[in-house]
C-alpha cells in the first residue's frame, strides 16, 4: 500500500527564514509520481509540483524548491526567504498506477512577521 | 474557465438526512476523484471514476454512493447522514493518462448534526 509520512506537524518561522518540509513515502511500485500541494487559509488546494520516479534532478522554482532523493524515499520541499504569504498546510501526496493519490497528513507552516 | 466546481459550498444535515454533492468541470478531463478532508488527517479517497462510465471505491467507501453523470459531472450521495461524515469534501479531476495531477475543486463543507 502506498504510504505518505510527513512528521511535522506545525512549524513556525519568522519572516525570510528558510523553512524545510519533509516527505518520506512508501511504494512497491517502480514507476510512481510524486506531489506537492499548498492549502491556504481559504481552503483550496493549489498543486506546487509533480515528479515522477525516474527524475530525480532537483526543482526550483521562485523560492521554492525541491529535493528528491530515492535512496531515502523522500521528496523534501523548502521556501528560501519565507513570508506571511506562505502560512498554509502543505500536502505531500504520492500515486499509484490508478492515479489515486495518498496525501500526507500535511504540515502547518505558520510565517510570524 | 472555471475548472472545478462543487455545490453547495456549506451544508448542515441532520442525522438520517440524505444529499448529493455536485461536482463539475470543463477542463474535458476524463478522470474524477472524491476525497474527503478530516482535522489532522491529510485527504482519502472516497470514489474515483477512471473514465466515463467506471466508477470504483477508494480508501473510505462506506456510507457513500457516487455518479458519473457524463464526462463533465461527477456526484456523490450520502443516502444516511451520520455525524462521522462531518467533514470538508473536495472534488478534483485529472487526464486519463497514469498519474497526472489532479486539479482539485473549492470543496463542500459539510456538518451533519
């Protein structure tokens, strides 16, 4: 069964902090992709990023990045430069060949200006 | 361009009660999910249709019915209400193509008394 860990809970930052989320997940499957979504205050969920298992070069994208690393089975996320913008639960999801995603519990980042 | 769309945005039911949550997009995807959304808990699949005419269970089941009135609309029915389906419910739709992203839509808030 397809498994999504993301430990943390709450974090909280002070503005332009870097803030680093981690993902670890579990699969059998050897071609499976990975995601990344924002859940703002409002309750949307905006899709960040998708990977799929054979690409493992990292993402930047603005201030946020990337890193995938299949020996350790995560795909950690990182804001450089935090702002107030960036409070939100972030949900770290992986799918299986049916295209069902398993979500992570989420992390709450909280930015203190 | 709307995207996704579910009504109603907010319900409240009394225990028993039965409705049906709308969902809808015009993105001509093939594939449509139901998850629902718990305190702490991440997202779980509740039903997902792979094509127009498929529909299967997802990791919560139980309690729900669902409908893939066309390529377009995608609904789920909860026949009993019952306290333990106080939850926010999102929709979301993908390609039909293995592991695309899924879009989600701005959820259904749904209290059941």
């Amino acid at each position: 069964a397809q498994k999504v860990t993301q430990a943390q809970t709450e974090i909280s930052v002070v503005e332009k902090e870097d803030v680093t989320l981690d993902c670890v997940y579990e699969t059998r499957d050897t071609t499976y992709y990975l995601f990344w979504y924002k859940q703002p205050p409002s309750g949307e969920l905006v899709f960040l990023i998708r990977r799929n298992s054979f690409d493992e070069q990292n993402e930047i994208s603005g201030r946020y990045s990337w890193n995938f690393q299949k020996s350790t089975s995560s795909f950690n996320f990182t804001i450089t430069a935090s702002q107030v913008v960036d409070s939100a639960v972030y949900f770290c999801a992986l799918s299986d060949g049916n295209n069902r995603l398993a979500f992570g519990k989420g992390n709450q980042v909280v930015v203190i200006p | 361009n709307a995207g996704v769309t579910q009504t109603p945005k907010f319900q409240v039911l009394k225990t028993g009660q039965s409705m049906t949550l709308q969902c809808a997009q015009d993105m001509n995807h093939n594939s449509m999910y139901w998850y629902r959304q718990d305190p702490g808990m991440g997202l779980r699949l509740i039903y997902y249709s792979a094509s127009e005419g498929t529909t299967d269970k997802g990791e919560v089941p139980n309690g729900y019915n669902v409908s893939r009135l066309n390529k377009r609309e995608f609904s789920l029915r909860l026949e009993s209400a019952a306290p333990s389906q106080t939850s926010v419910y999102f929709c979301a739709s993908s390609l039909v193509v293995p592991q695309e992203t899924q879009y989600f839509g701005p959820g259904t808030r749904l209290l059941v008394l």
